[in-house]
C-alpha cells in the first residue's frame, strides 16, 4: 500500500476514515479485536483502469461468542504505481462503481 493510503470502512461515519500505514494497523487491530479468526476470500474481481471493484466474503466468530457472521461486501480501490491508494467498502455493487467514478474524477 502506499504510504498515504486512504481507507473508508462501511462503518466510516461511526469511525472515521484511516489514513496512511498507521492507519491501516490500527483498522486490522481495531477489526481483529472484535473477529480474530476473520477470514476473507475474493469472489470476484474487475479491473477499471487504474482501479478495482471486488466482490468479496468475510467469515468470523465474534470475540465472545461462536455465533458465526458471513460478511458479503464490495471493495472499491484505486491504484497508483503498482500501490494501492485508496479504498472503500461498499454494501453494494452500485455503491462500490459509484464510489470508484466519484474518485477518479
């Protein structure tokens, strides 16, 4: 990722946006306190110029509980020199594409 990377999680209005590297572990620690067995796997995967739109899939327990969650969701990124610079996570297809124009612009 690159050094200034901007991350906006589903859940960027309760925490805000993450911004850099540091950004980036704290989300992980913040995330993986709460589900620490995430996993996640690509469903789907689309190159848009110098951006990506994916489909993907989270499975975890929650900390305190074997209750498990199933966390389908859309990435929206965008790339620069190899690095990724910025990314969503969108509820839908439509958020993630829209998301995507909205910062190419």
């Amino acid at each position: 990722m690159d050094e200034e990377v901007e991350v906006e999680s589903l859940l960027v209005a309760v925490e805000g946006g993450y911004h850099g590297h540091e950004g980036v572990f704290r989300w992980w620690d913040d995330f993986l306190s709460v589900f620490p067995d995430y996993k996640l796997e690509i469903e789907e995967l689309r190159a848009r110029g110098e951006a990506t739109v994916g489909r993907l899939r989270g499975t975890a327990h929650g900390a305190g509980g074997d209750t498990p969650i199933v966390d389908p969701f859309w990435h929206a990124m965008s790339w620069r020199e190899g690095k990724c610079v910025w990314w969503r996570t969108c509820a839908t297809e439509a958020e993630a594409l829209e998301a995507i124009n909205q910062h190419l612009e």
